[in-house]
C-alpha cells in the first residue's frame, strides 16, 4: 500500500466513478481500475460494490477511506513541517453560516492577498456538520461555537457572538421562556447548536417550544418572524447585517447563556502551513484590537 493508491481510491470515493477520477488524476481510467483492483487484493475486502457502469461505496471502503483521509493528511503535514514550505494549494474551510457572512469575508480577503497560491475552498451548515466535516477529513478546519470538547480536536477562540430572541414588531416583549411558551418557533436543523441553546433556555424555564419548523437560511427566518409566525433566536451579529433587521424586536437572552465563543478548529495533529498562516493572522487581529 503507498500513498499514490490511497490518492486514487480517495478521488473515486469521492468522485463516485472511475472516469471523474481519473480526470480529476489527470491519468487515463484503465490506470485507475489497475490501481483500486490492486489496494482491494492487498486488503483483502472490496472497496466498492459495482453494478453495470456504477460504483458504490462499500461499508469496509467507507472505513477506509477515513483513514485514508488521515494519513493523507498526516503526510502532507510532515512534508510542509520538514520542508518549510509557505502556505499554498487546497484550503477546505467550514463555517456555520452567520460566522460565514458577517466576519469570514474580510478575514478570508486578507487571506488571498496576503497567499494567493491557496486556494481557499469554503462549506457552510450547522455547527453539527462541522464537527461531521472535520472527522471526515472534509474540512481542514472550520469555525462554530465553543467550548471545545471534542477530545480530537485543537482549536482557538477567536470572535465573541451574543444570540438574542427576535419576535415581529407587535409581539409583546420577551422577558422569559414562559411567557412565549407554546409558541411557534424558526430555527435550523436539530444538529444546530443555536437551536440546542433555544430549546435549553424554554427548558430551565420550565417551558416549551410549539412548532418548530425548521429553516434553512436566516433571511428565511426573519422574514418569517417579520410576518408575526413565530420567533427565532440568532446572532445579533446576523441580524445587523440584513436589511430586515428593522421589522423585527430584539431581546437578549437571560444571564450568560446567549453569549457564545466562535472557536477556529482543527483535528489534533493535523495543523499545516495553510492552517498556521490562518491561526497566526487571526491572532494579529486579535492582538492589535486589545492595544
């Protein structure tokens, strides 16, 4: 087993056919097939299961190409930390979405002026997702909300977010979870920490949530809660940021638990130089706010 195999079965994995591999290779498809027969007798399972013209992974290839992952990016790091290489190439960033569209665009533009030759690859989805993103090897790293916990990861706190409850213009104001208990409520999927901080302020309350039906974006939510449908909690920082923002109330939630760390976060052992120039730019911003 080498590394060139482990590329070529991560590409079909991933690609989900021999011929987009092999473009993606830039080798010819014959090649490719030689390569994956080859890794499958040496491990003695089948990576794929085929049918007609299709490939489909198999539970041992969705094993393996985990690892795969890993070890690939276990080589790279060791080849830039002995090499002393400059940030360059592929930079897979995740990001929930609020993070993504009020503070990453400027971060992410100083980035490339400063190391255009990476390219930087950005996903966005609930905080869930990048947890899932970063043990896949998706991601090489991603921002969500804190604390770190996760024994395989390291990470940096970087931005400090504050949520606040927001109901339309003619609701009553919001002083606790059981006033508005039973109520209808916007809010993403259930792998969304902001959703999970929701539901725990209505339950130390001892209240509940009516409805919840779940959005996919936060435009949709407050135009939603504009049209008196229910509430939602966000980032004030979000909210700011759009055009709706004035058809809407705004209430912070009780005590500290509306305020939330934005963390940049990484798997242990994974950091790389494009990572290290990130981190250390994040840290000089950070620096040069508190002088």
């Amino acid at each position: 087993m080498d590394l060139t195999q482990l590329e070529v079965f991560k590409a079909v994995a991933e690609e989900g056919s021999i011929t987009a591999a092999a473009d993606k290779l830039h080798r010819v498809p014959s090649n490719i097939s030689t390569r994956i027969k080859q890794l499958e007798d040496e491990l003695g399972v089948n990576l794929f299961q085929r049918e007609k013209l299709r490939l489909y992974i198999s539970d041992a290839g969705r094993t393996f190409l985990e690892y795969s992952r890993r070890i690939l990016d276990l080589a790279e790091e060791a080849k830039q930390s002995v090499s002393g290489q400059q940030p360059s190439g592929i930079f897979t960033l995740g990001s929930i979405e609020s993070n993504a569209a009020v503070r990453l665009p400027s971060l992410l533009a100083r980035y490339h002026q400063r190391f255009p030759q990476v390219e930087l690859d950005l996903s966005t989805g609930p905080s869930g997702t990048m947890v899932e993103g970063l043990l896949s090897g998706q991601y090489n790293a991603a921002f969500f909300d804190g604390p770190l916990r996760h024994p395989e990861f390291d990470g940096i706190p970087v931005y400090d977010e504050q949520l606040v409850l927001i109901a339309s213009l003619n609701h009553p104001p919001v002083t606790r979870a059981k006033a508005i208990s039973g109520s209808t409520i916007y809010a993403f999927r259930t792998n969304c920490s902001y959703r999970r901080i929701f539901e725990n302020w209505f339950r130390e309350d001892n209240a509940a949530p009516g409805k919840i039906f779940e959005m996919e974006s936060y435009h949709g939510i407050v135009a939603c809660v504009t049209a008196g449908a229910g509430l939602a909690l966000m980032p004030i920082s979000m909210l700011e940021s759009m055009p709706g923002q004035t058809g809407v109330k705004a209430y912070p939630l009780s005590g500290t638990m509306g305020q939330v760390k934005i963390w940049l976060v990484w798997r242990k052992g994974m950091a790389t130089a494009n990572l290290n120039a990130m981190v250390a730019m994040l840290q000089d911003t950070q620096d040069s706010a508190r002088e």
